[in-house]
C-alpha cells in the first residue's frame, strides 16, 4: 500500500489541534495516543532519535530538551498528518462505492 497524497486541508486539521496546545503536551498526549493506537515501537522511534539529535546538536542541557520536545512534536505531527489522511482517503472510498 502506497501512502496518499498529503492534502492541505489534512495538514491544516492537523496543524491547527496540534497549536491549541504547548509543544510537551501536544507531543506527550500524541506519543500515548500512539501507545494505545499499538504504534509503540513508532513511538519509542521518534523519542530515541529526537534524544540522539538532541544530544548531538545541542550544546547544553536546556538547549539539548527543547530540542527533544521539538523533534517528538514534529515527528508525531507528520504521523498525525498521515494517520489523517489515510482516513480521509478511507472515507471517501467508502463513500464512492
């Protein structure tokens, strides 16, 4: 199965339930919907390599855990976005038939 197209209105959805929230909420509440959604090891993925970049690029501690709580929003962000459109695609198909 090929992934679809990533529409505007799917990332606009996404974009707008993610930014009611601060980065640690959004990317803490999306890593446990995740964990229920049984995508653990996604999850524990986007956690390990937002730890690994944060420890390679930042230069402090502080610098090195905003930059973790940047990359788990973003990375469950894009899931989200193509968790999103997968569904949609799904709808419509049902739909047409």
């Amino acid at each position: 199965m090929s992934l679809p197209t990533i529409t505007n209105g799917c990332i606009l959805a996404v974009l707008s339930k993610a930014t009611q929230k601060d980065p640690t909420t959004y990317g803490t509440d999306a890593l446990l919907d995740m964990v229920k959604g049984d995508q653990v090891t996604l999850a524990s993925a986007i956690v390990a390599t937002a730890e690994g970049f944060g420890e390679m690029i930042a230069e402090d501690e502080e610098s090195s855990q905003l930059l973790v709580i940047s990359i788990v929003a973003m990375g469950t962000m894009v899931y989200e976005i193509i968790k999103s459109q997968v569904e949609a695609k799904e709808l419509e198909e049902m739909f047409a038939e």
